[in-house]
C-alpha cells in the first residue's frame, strides 16, 4: 500500500477540496461547502486534512483526499471523508481516518464519532472493518432556520 503524504488544508486548497467533494458525491443543498471549508480552517477546534500521493507533491489540483476532523472539547467528529473514486479501494480511505485520529488524540481527544446517512451499507461496512461502531445513541435534528436546508421545503 502506498503511504500518502497528508498535511492540513490551506485556504489556497479550497477549489480543489470542494471539487473532490463533488466529485465524491459528500455535497449537499443544505451543507454549503465552501461555508464548510472555511469554517473549519477558521476554527481552532477543527481542521481539513488533505491527502497526495508521493509522487504527485503537494499540489492541490492532485489531491487524492481529504477528511474533515473537529471536536467540541468532549468528542471528535469526522466530515467529507473523501478519496477520489478511481484511487478508492487502496487504503487511502484508511489512512487519512488515522491521521484525523491522531490529530484528535494530539488535541487530547480519544473518542471519534461520525455520521452515515441509512442505508450506505458501503460506507458503514468500511468504518466497522476499521472499528467503529453503530451508536446506541439517537441522533436529531431540528432545523432551527429552515432557509438553509436548501431544498425549498
């Protein structure tokens, strides 16, 4: 397995960010994610992780993923793990959620949680091969300014 090269996103990597989330289909009308990009590299408890392979440097146009990671002082969280799909199935997946682990367990954080929507048996049987979890604990939502799901419902 290649080892990748991983470092925190920077403000120039943006485009590049959002169009491999695109690409990826991790987009959503009620998550802008260029609001989302900027709010994490804004935050000190949270941060983008972006992923290259060794050959190709660190330039953004040949980002191969990304991981959004944050905490709220108690838990870790994990966002737009993303790995182009034709590099997926190598384990790049794999490497970048270990990197947004250690970047947590260096904020003092030992405990991640993610969300995946029902029904991406996909996604959830690669974070169970990894060790995680289904939560005993029920996740709702409220949206307390509905003009922001961007569906006009």
């Amino acid at each position: 397995m290649t080892s990748l090269i991983i470092r925190e996103a920077s403000k120039q990597d943006r485009d590049a960010v959002i169009a491999l989330w695109r690409a990826c289909d991790l987009t959503r009308p009620w998550n802008d994610p260029d609001n989302d990009f900027g709010f994490a590299l804004d935050k000190p408890s949270s941060h983008i992780l972006i992923a290259f392979s060794p050959e190709s440097g660190c330039d953004p146009t040949h980002a191969i993923g990304t991981i959004m990671v944050g905490h709220d002082g108690h838990r870790g969280w994990f966002y737009y793990l993303a790995v182009t799909p034709d590099q997926q199935g190598q384990g790049f997946g794999k490497q970048l959620l270990r990197a947004a682990e250690e970047w947590l367990l260096a904020k003092g954080i030992w405990k991640a949680h993610l969300m995946v929507r029902t029904g991406n048996e996909k996604v959830i049987r690669f974070y169970e091969d990894l060790g995680y979890n289904v939560s005993e604990t029920q996740v709702m939502e409220r949206w307390i300014d509905p003009s922001k799901r961007g569906d006009n419902a």
